[in-house]
C-alpha cells in the first residue's frame, strides 16, 4: 500500500475508536457509586479499543518506514478533517465557517505534503 493510504487508513481507524469512544461514554453511568454500563456501551467499548489497536499497528508501520517530518504532519492533518466530518455527520454538531476554512487549509497542506512524497 502507498504512504497516503496507509496514513488515511490509521488516521481513519483513530477516527472510528474516538467516534465508539464518545458513543459508549454516554452509556456509562458516572453519577452512580460504581460506573456501569450497558451492553451497547461494553460493544463500543470493545470496537473502540479494536480500532485503536488497528490504528496503532497502522501507526508503527507509517514511522518505520516514512520520515517523521512528512507522515505525523500528515496523519494529523487527515485526523482532524476526519473529525469535523464525525463531528457533523455523526454527532450533528453545527460547523460554523472557521471550522470549514480551517478544515480546508489543513486538507490543502496535507496536498502539499502528499505532493512532496
């Protein structure tokens, strides 16, 4: 696989772990004595650690073989536009237009990044 899509793939499966993540954090019951949490909070649970593993994995294999000054720049830029997209589509926050014009120079600097590699 390319550097681009190895990256796109680690920064999407981060993504997916933080997205399980809220989800099953709004299934724990923090008030009470002892924190519980039903079975749709324990399979976010369980599909956000996965991700993150798969993210993790991903993530050794873009350093070990990518300059570190291209590929962090690069995962954390595709990370965030991942993010905002999350947080619109999945979570239905409203994005106002400094979100979206910030959004859009990171995707353009992760174009210079890409063209570079």
């Amino acid at each position: 696989m390319t550097g681009l899509l190895v990256i796109t793939l680690a920064a999407l499966f981060n993504s997916a772990a933080l997205i399980c993540l809220r989800l099953a954090g709004r299934e724990i019951q923090w008030a009470s004595p002892v924190l519980s949490v039903g079975l749709h909070g324990l399979l976010m649970l369980a599909c956000g650690l996965l991700a993150y593993l798969m993210a993790f994995i991903l993530t050794i294999r873009i350093l070990a073989n990518h300059d570190f000054g291209y590929a962090v720049p690069m995962f954390v830029g595709i990370q965030f536009v991942f993010s905002l997209l999350a947080a619109r589509w999945v979570f239905n926050e409203t994005i106002n237009w400094v979100q979206v014009m910030g959004a859009l120079l990171i995707a353009l600097g992760v174009s210079l990044l890409a063209w570079k590699e």
